[in-house]
C-alpha cells in the first residue's frame, strides 16, 4: 500500500461492505493490516470488520492498536462479539481493557464470560428487543420505531413483570393485528421453542435448522430471558462444528486455526494422534514378524499385505464416517443404530465379496498358483465385512462413553483394522501352508 | 399403533410441530408412516411434514398413498419444496401428478424444474413479497398486511415496472420512514447482494453466511427477480454440502441416503473407489515384490512395512482434509496457497523427525540392530514430509483442473503415499544391505 494512495482508499473502504474489508486482511501482514484498520474511520465499521476477522489475526491486530482504539471499537460492538475478541486476547490485555470500559459494560462482558464459548449462553446476543404483556400492539410498534441498537430485529419476545418469556411475535404478526390488542391476547405461548442457558450449542444448531427460525431464545432456570441465538450465528455454529468434525476424524483439531501459519505449535497438536497410530502400525508389523516362518517359505504373500490393510482402513473408514455424521446430524441416534449395523454389515459383505474375488484372480493371474489366489479372497472378503462393522460399532462405542465419536473412531478403527486385516490374512495362509508351497 | 389409540393420537399430532411429527416417520415401518398421514388433517401441516421428511422415506411413502391426496398437499407447499418432492419420484408419478395439478401450478413446477437442483433456481423460494417503486411506504404497509402466502417476510423486494430489482428494505425501515414517503427514495440500492439464478448453490450459502443476510434475491441475465434463497434453506444446503464432503473424503457418496436400507446399490456406489484403491494397493504390493530379494535377507524389514504405509496415508490425510474443508469453506485459495503450502511442508518434517526418531528407537530396541533403525527412522521422516506435501499438491491440482477435491484427493493421496513410502523405505534398506545382513 503506497503512502500516497491512503486517501482514496479511505473513500474506496467506505463503500465496502465490512464482510469484504474483513476479507482483505487475509491478505496483509501485519504492518499493512494496521495501516488499512486505521484508516477506517467509523468505529461501529471498524467493529464490524473485527468481529467477522478470523480470531487468529484479530489478536495479532489488537496488539498492534494502542488501547483507546480498542476500547472505542470494542463498545461498538454486539457484546457477544466482543465477548469473543476479549476471551482470544492475552489475559493482561484483556484485564486492562475490561478496566477502561464503562463499568455497566465491562460487567456484562464479565458476565458472558462466565458462559461456556460452546454453549447457548456463550454465543447469544443480549441486544433483542423484547416488550411487556401488557403493552398494547400500538405501543409495541412504537418502540420498535425508537429502538436503536437490537441485533436483527424480526421477532419481539414478550415478557412479564419478572421477565419470564411468555411468547413470541412477528414483526408480521403484529402488523396485522387491530392496534388496540394487548400483546398478551395476541402471543402464541404453545408452539413457543427456547433453549436453556447452558445448552450445547451444536444442539442450538439443531433446533433452529430443525423448526426453521430465524433466533431462538436463551433463558435461565426460571424462564427468564437472558439473550437469543440468532440464524446468522447458528450459520457459524454449524459451519465451525463441521469443520472441527473434518479436523478430527483426520487426527487433527481445529484448535489449530488459531495458530496460523505457526509449525511447531500445529506439529504438536496433530503429534499425540500420530504417536497412537504409530504404535498401532507397530503392533500390526509385530504380528508379521510373528508369522515370519510362513512369510519366509512363501515370500509372494507379501505382495498382498498393503492391499489387505489397506482395504479393511477404507471400509472400516467409510462406515465410521457414515456413523459419525450421522451422529452430527441426528440422522442417526441409538434407536436407529442396529438396522444401520446390519446395513453396514450387508454392505461390507457384499463390497468384500467382490474385491475379494478381483483382488484373488489377481493372485492367480500373477503368481500362478490357485490357493494362493483362495487364501487372498478369502482373507479380503473376511476383513473387509469385520472392518465395516468395526467402522460402525468404534464411533458407536464411543459415543456411548460420552467420548467425541469423531476424535476417537478414526485411529481405532483404523489399528483395529490394521491388526485384524494382518491376522485373518496370515492365519488362513499359515492353515493351508503345504497347498501354498507346493 | 392400535386401532383404537387413533383418535387421540389425531389430537396429539394437532398440538405436535410439522418438524416434530416428521421426525416420527424415522421410527416407523412404512404401514405406520401411512396410517399416521392420513390421520393429519390440515393439508398444510402435512405439507409441512412431508417436506421435512428426508426424500428417500417420501418417495416411498407417497407410493402408498391416493393420488388425490399428494396433490392436495403438494399445492399446500412452496413451489420449491413440492419440486424437490416431484424430482424424487418415479418419472410415470410424478407426470400422472403434475397433470392432475392446477395448470398454472404445474407450469410454475416444470418452469423450477429445468434449473440445476444445486444452484440459486434450483433452491430459491418463488412466493415471496416484491413491491413496485413507486407505492408509497404506506401502501407498502397496506400490502403486506393483505399479503398471504409470501414465505418469511422480512425484506421486501423492491422492482421497477418490468420487475427488475431496484433494491431491499427491510420490515422494520418501512416502520421508521414516513408513511408518504415513496419506495423508490427510501430503497437503498448501493449494498444490493444479489445471485444469478444458475450461481451454485455453495457460493449462494457462502454469501449469506459472509454478509449475515436473512434471504437473497434471485435474479436472470437482465436482472429481473425470479425468487428468495431463505436462510433456512441456506442451513440445509451448507449442511448438505458439509456431509456430502464427508462421504466424498471416505470414498462414499451422499447419493446412498437415498437408498435407504437397500445394501446391493450402497454397495455398487462405493465400489468404484475401493476397486481403484485395490489396484492402488497392489502396485505397493507389486513393488514390494521387486525387493524381494531384499527383503529374504532381512527379513526383520516386513516388520515396519505397515508403520510405514500407515503414517504417510495419516499426514497425507490431514493435510488433504485441511485443504479441501479449507477450499470448501473459502478459508484457502489459490492466492493463500503458496503459504499453506509451506506451512504443511514445515509441519511434516517437524512430525517426520519425530516420529522417525521414536519409530528408529523401536526398531533398534526391537531387533537390536543399529543400521536397521536408522534405515527406518529415515524412510519414516522422508516419507511423512513427501506425504504431506501431496496432501496439498493433490486436492489442488483436482481444484485446478475442474474435479471435486473432495472426491479425488482421498484414493490418490492414499496411493501415492504407499508408493512412496515403499520405494524410499525399501531403497534405503537396499542402500545399506550389507550392514543390515551383518
């Protein structure tokens, strides 16, 4: 960025949309992106754009932006949003900024903080707009008029005296109701759906996706109305839980986002996974080396051995994925799971019976000898249908323990397959050892 | 479900939500499915159950019901919902259907049925709530309290006499202006997002979650308005998208949900990939064959074959996984690549000299045998930083060239990482074959 060029470019980021100027950052290192953040110059844009950059360089960004700016961006900002900012920053800054905040603000944030970051509680919005019962449709659409600072207004939640949430309204609702009605004669308190303050977010996620609303609201014990989730945060949720989904079932974690481009760090997170699988393969070369005086007579057995434990971690990995999604989803719970296990179980079957019989002529055509082909098929096809309930029963297993299935199906599914694959393929061999050496 | 619960199991469903009393369907054999739609009534609920039951358990049970009766609930729909319906049945049906409708609904239906199911026509909704320019705030008012239909009503659209979108406002700015005051004044035109109607539908939910926008105008070639993009249809599509990169990464396909129960075509769709990772497997195995000579002599060497494959098929997965969900969620481009690129190299030799070094360790304690562990710390840690390097290479030349990332890189990142794991481990065994003999 030219120095002479800063002018325009101020012109040019106010006509950008702060999802876009966020976008940009990816793109600067550090001195530039500092630059460009300055020359915003309306601070409830500013906060816009630093809420929707990625945590990772909004700390880094932070830090290079003297304290006032901070302060300044930060209240204008949606709580939950700068809830979050907060909660990635060091704990020293984070204290000095809390402390340079107006305190009925710096005391709200403190008190989301106290939330769980993945539970309702920790992503819910405390800007809504909700009304009194006893308020008349009249007087509901006045103050919607005056109302300023609710995020996304397009439901009004009606409360008590106490606060308690009674109902839910419609913009459109109240729209076309006679002006003089009470809010409490009009409000549908039946289909009314609320989430607990302590919910799973990924459970907020669901209910919303599942009755198609557009924010959801969080109360306490006592019904009252602390905050709502609204869709665009949900759209978050579900992306940033699919995502740790991926990470996890590839023995990575999503934590790593965080750290960037930063090697050592990101090693170290994926390593422990790494380390299991290592000594899973280990166990598995072990047990080769036990069958070393088949192996040694029959050198042509090796040839298969990649293939063998390789197929069993495809199958095994294709049911777990199917198993694990389907948790994520609540396509699959533990009513439906044994008429999955016996779909899985047909399936791996048939998949196995038919690699089992390529995989065999192939032993045939190559090495000549027919009960070598045999011992291959039938070692694929038998490892191929135990992979595929293993895919099935691991994640299941532990799901059961209150273990995340998607963290640990992969490297079990995958090391009990290895070893499995290995037992079957040289037990059956070492069974027909004279036919083979013959 | 006994006879005689029926009348009150018909008062139940009453108090139930569409999305609950479709969830039911999940449990229940497909006479029960039957009998419990025929005991809803309102034609719009059991719209609004059917549409939410997934498509393969509709199909089925719109075969086991009158004719009369699916179209009924089919024009108490959206459009959009009743072609999604239509497209899942039988091609004899869905004519028989479409001819028995309204004419002017059945021409609507087929008019949504030539676009693309998984772009912007594909998914948009087409009763929605669009104003001329040139009514007044007030008339605006007066409309949308007749209007009846229209889905969701939160932003209304604003179009010039030859329906081309001017632009958006939303519900609560038309409470905040003037009641005199004309659409076409008010209307702000400058931040307009809009979709083409053949934009896929990934890039439709990345804008929406980008700009945090409740709904997106669909619009042709000459800016014309054709239909809304939801957000709720917006989670489902992200959702779908996110599982039918999961089934892609394990060599599934989403198309078996479905299919159901039915194992014979589950199997047929993943068949493909595991036949094209059998051969994969058989190369690796091949080229172990070429060692053979080697591996007579020492024959401690198998001992270490499945570690070997096993960690290069791990790096190379998680670096795959991070650049495909990293393409998919607009995280990584082809502009960011450069460094990610790196980063994954850094984090691979990193693990590489790791794992090598403990892998080493056990080879030595193991076998007792220097040379050996040194020959097996060094394939390990050269075969790890070549397996994550592919794990990007491969997604991104299969993004370069027009092929999901998702589908291709898995099978060829695996192969080619047995390959080579293999050739550097049984190389360098050869290399120092002498040593190891003694």
């Amino acid at each position: 960025i030219r120095r002479s060029a800063l002018p325009n470019l101020a012109n040019l980021l106010k006509k950008t949309h702060p999802a876009d100027i966020a976008h940009l950052f990816r793109y600067l290192d550090i001195n530039e992106q500092r630059t460009l953040f300055h020359l915003i110059d309306d601070s409830d844009v500013a906060a816009e754009v630093l809420s929707e950059i990625e945590h990772s360089s909004s700390a880094q960004l932070l830090a290079q932006i003297d304290k006032d700016t901070i302060v300044e961006v930060l209240q204008a900002m949606p709580y939950d949003d700068s809830v979050d900012i907060i909660q990635n920053m060091p704990e020293e800054l984070a204290e000095e900024i809390l402390s340079s905040m107006h305190d009925d603000e710096s005391e709200e944030i403190e008190q989301l903080m106290l939330y769980r970051e993945d539970s309702a509680g920790g992503i819910m919005s405390t800007e809504f707009f909700c009304l009194n019962q006893d308020l008349s449709v009249q007087q509901a659409i006045a103050a919607l008029q005056e109302a300023e600072d609710a995020e996304m207004v397009f439901y009004v939640y009606v409360v008590d005296d106490e606060r308690h949430l009674i109902g839910v309204l419609s913009l459109r609702q109240l729209l076309t109701v006679p002006p003089q009605r009470l809010l409490r004669d009009i409000v549908d308190t039946e289909g009314l759906i609320s989430v607990r303050v302590d919910t799973d977010q990924e459970e907020v996620a669901q209910l919303v996706a599942k009755y198609n609303i557009l924010a959801i609201p969080v109360v306490d014990d006592q019904n009252h109305l602390l905050g709502i989730v609204t869709v665009d945060d949900v759209i978050d949720v579900m992306r940033q839980e699919a995502t740790e989904d991926f990470y996890k079932m590839a023995g990575a974690s999503e934590e790593e986002l965080l750290y960037g481009f930063k090697s050592f760090k990101i090693a170290r997170l994926r390593l422990p996974w790494l380390i299991t699988n290592l000594f899973g393969g280990v166990i598995t070369g072990y047990l080769m080396w036990l069958f070393r005086m088949t192996l040694e007579q029959i050198i042509a057995l090796v040839s298969f051995v990649p293939v063998i434990t390789g197929m069993g971690g495809n199958v095994g990995g294709q049911s777990a994925t199917i198993v694990v999604r389907g948790f994520a989803t609540g396509r699959i719970d533990f009513s439906t799971l044994r008429k999955v296990f016996f779909k899985e179980l047909r399936v791996g079957i048939i998949m196995g019976l038919v690699c089992g019989l390529v995989v065999g002529l192939v032993a045939v055509l190559w090495h000549g000898n027919i009960y070598l082909g045999l011992v291959v098929a039938v070692a694929m096809a038998t490892a191929m249908t135990v992979a595929a309930t293993t895919g099935v029963l691991a994640p299941t297993f532990f799901k059961r323990i209150g273990v995340d299935p998607a963290i640990a199906s992969s490297p079990f599914v995958q090391t009990a397959n290895d070893i499995t694959g290995i037992l079957i393929y040289f037990s059956t061999a070492t069974l027909f050892l004279d036919k083979l050496s013959s």
